[in-house]
C-alpha cells in the first residue's frame, strides 16, 4: 500500500461518534414515522373525532 491508499482508507473508517450520531439520527426518524402510523391506527380505529382534530396538525 501506498502512502494515498492509507489515508483514503483512515478517512473511509467510521468513527465511533460517527456510527452514535447515525444510529441516534436513524433511532429517530424510526420513531417519529412509527408514531404517525400509530396515530393514524388509533384515530382510525375509535374514529374519535376530536382526537384527529386536535392530532391533525401535528402529524402532517
């Protein structure tokens, strides 16, 4: 290996703040879509009214 394959490869790696941040980035997107399917899942269940009313700014 040569001098440039080495810092390509260092640069290519990871670090562990890096793989915390996406995991935690990831973590919340999944829960954020989760929780506007469980929303529309209850609201569509009870057919509760002033609940989707009141839910229905937040979660479009």
């Amino acid at each position: 290996m040569n001098k440039q394959e080495l810092i390509k490869l260092i640069e290519s790696i990871e670090t562990p703040e890096e793989k915390v941040e996406s995991f935690f980035r990831d973590y919340r997107d999944y829960r954020i879509d989760s929780r506007r399917i469980a929303m529309k899942h209850l609201v569509s269940t009870w057919g509760h009214l002033p609940l989707l009313k009141i839910t229905k700014h937040m979660y479009q």
